[in-house]
C-alpha cells in the first residue's frame, strides 16, 4: 500500500530560510525594508547570470548610480560602460530606459502591483512577480530557473519546460503565506540555489525532503525536464584591430537596437554561415595591408555561436578616422563599453584593457 506523501508547508521552508538565508548585497537585512531600486537592478543583472558573477558588477553599479533618480538621469554611454562584460546587453538599455519611466510616469517611485511594474520597460512576468513580493510584499510569484527545479521535483513534475510554467506558477501561488511572500519567494531562490542544485541535490538538508515525490522516487536529477534545443548555426566574420602608432585603437559604436546594441566594438565584417575569409580585407575599415592572426576568437552568443579572425594593422600618428569611427587612447580604453566579446578579440591582438573586472 502507498504511504501518503504529506504536503509541503511554507512554515518549513521558512523556518530553514530564518536560520540559513544568503547575506546579499542587494537583500535587505532581517527585519528591514527592501529598496524596490536595488531589488530591481539585482533581478535585471541577474537574468541569465550567476550570484557569484553579477556581485562585483551590482557593487560597482550602485556605488555609481545609487538611486534611480540617478540612474535616470545617466547618459546612455555611462551605463552600457558600467554594464560591459555582463552581457545580454539589451538588459542594460532596457534598465536605463525603465529608470526613466520609473521618474516620468512614478515620480521617482516603483510602482507596488505586478501588473504596473509589468508596463515598465524591460519587467517582465518574473521580474515583476519578485519586485512585487520581495520590495513590497505582495503576495506575487517569482518563478525563475531555481524556483522552476524546485516546484518540479517536489510535485514530480512531469511536463516540459517552458510549457510547464503555468502549472508551477500555480503550484507556488497555492503555497504563497500572505503574511511573508517577499521571504517566501527568497527562501525558494535560496533553496534551488544552495540546496536543491542541478546536480547532487543535498536532500538530507531539504526541509521539503518528506514532501518531495521526486526525492521519494530517486528521481531528483530527471527534473525539471526541458524540450529539446535547437542548436544555432555557427557564424563567421573578421575582426580589424587598427592601431594608430601614437597609442590608439580605432573603434565605433554599434546601432542602438539588435544584438551588443549601444556597445562598442572595433569594426567587423557581417556575421554569416558563409562569410569567406578570402576576401575579408574589402571588408576592413580603411584599405591597406592587413595581417591576419593565426587562432580565431570563438564566442557564444544565446542563439548561435560565433568565430570572428582577427587582423591587424597599423597607421601613423593623427591619421583620421573614417566617418562614424573615433580612434581611442589604448590608455583610455577602459572607459569603452567593450563587450566581452570585442575584450576577447582586443586580447588576441596583444592589446588589454587596463581596468580590472
């Protein structure tokens, strides 16, 4: 005969959370109120990026744009810059363009409802869900990869993700305690973080491990169960380091929209599945002899991968740029919002950036 499996009880995963809850630059302490600007610039950095990664970033972000009024009021340049090496750089632009409404729409202030946070640039259901619940306490759920482990291994959730996210945003809403959400929504990020990780699942630590059908069952790391990938094809293009004999590398902004939007880059050819690299010197920015560098950069991006042969070359002092390109000090270059790819390519020329990161 079957043994019931007993219901898992927020009250358990809260006490667990009051003795072992991550100290995080951006959480608020015990018993202290959460800053909605801080939640929110956390949850934009942290989409598609580790704790350990987004910590330094997140510290040297507030300590430059430590409100959003702050924020608002930055140029463009000054953000994409503090953003570089983060990636997914539409996040930035999004955050610079959602402190601006926060200031014309809100009057400085965020909005407290999931539905108002929602209309805001760049929020989308997650991010407004954990706003909500952690800065303003409202009972909203915050579903995010470590929330989606969670939910699918305790109620042995079968069915693919991302078609199975309705079913746990609801299984989450019907545990949610109203008088903690915002700890609530914590305690299962900390959770999936800590304890109820991808591989090795600490179990025995779990104050779900009675409740949970996927432990009972041996089951821990089948869940959660994704549909299948498709894998991108692989695109090519060169990449032209041009320096200038007085200390400067020629570089130029990428169009405001579309992928590394707003980023600096030293100029490249088209990225395609059948660039030919026989006649990439046309594709230079200035016509001269270029030498090309044995070992290509190789990057991946979320919906393909990327190799990118670089060449270099170099011209006299005060040679002008070409229209649209500016000539940068080598010594300034770290002041330039370098994506890690154009790091990467900047690198393989035997040039560096000076600025730690």
């Amino acid at each position: 005969m079957d043994v019931p499996v007993p219901m898992p009880r927020a009250a358990d995963l809260l006490a667990w959370y009051d003795r072992h809850r991550r100290a995080l630059p951006w959480r608020a302490g015990m018993g202290e109120r959460a800053d909605p600007y801080r939640v929110w610039a956390s949850e934009i950095m942290l989409q598609q990026t580790t704790v350990t990664a987004v910590k330094p970033y997140y510290e040297r972000f507030m300590a430059r744009f430590p409100t959003v009024q702050a924020l608002a009021a930055a140029p463009s340049e000054d953000v994409m810059q503090a953003w570089a090496g983060l990636g997914y750089y539409s996040r930035a632009r999004n955050l610079h363009a959602c402190a601006q409404a926060v200031m014309e729409r809100h009057g400085g202030c965020f909005p407290d409802t999931e539905e108002a946070l929602r209309s805001l640039p760049g929020i989308g259901a997650y991010t407004a869900g954990a706003v909500a619940a952690i800065a303003f306490d409202r009972p909203a759920a915050a579903v995010d990869g470590n929330v989606e482990r969670v939910m699918t291994r305790l109620f042995a959730i079968a069915e693919e993700l991302p078609g199975a996210r309705p079913l746990i945003r609801d299984k989450v809403l019907a545990l949610l305690p109203h008088d903690r959400p915002g700890d609530f929504a914590q305690a299962l990020m900390d959770l999936g973080a800590t304890i109820c990780t991808p591989r090795n699942p600490a179990c025995g630590l779990c104050p779900w491990r009675e409740p949970c059908r996927a432990r009972i069952g041996g089951t821990q790391e089948s869940f959660p169960r994704k549909a299948a990938k498709k894998a991108g094809v692989i695109r090519y293009g060169a990449a032209f380091v041009l320096t200038r004999a007085d200390g400067a590398i020629l570089l130029r902004t990428r169009p405001a929209k579309g992928l590394l939007g707003g980023m600096a880059e030293v100029p490249t050819s088209e990225w395609r599945a059948d660039y030919e690299l026989d006649g990439a010197a046309q594709d230079g920015p200035l016509p001269m002899r270029w030498s090309r560098l044995p070992e290509p950069v190789r990057h991946v991006f979320t919906h393909f991968p990327l190799e990118l042969t670089v060449f270099t070359a170099e011209v006299p002092p005060r040679t002008a740029p070409p229209a649209g390109m500016r000539f940068t000090p080598l010594a300034a270059l770290a002041s330039e919002p370098l994506p890690s790819l154009m790091l990467k390519v900047v690198e393989r020329a035997g040039l560096s950036r000076s600025k730690k990161r």
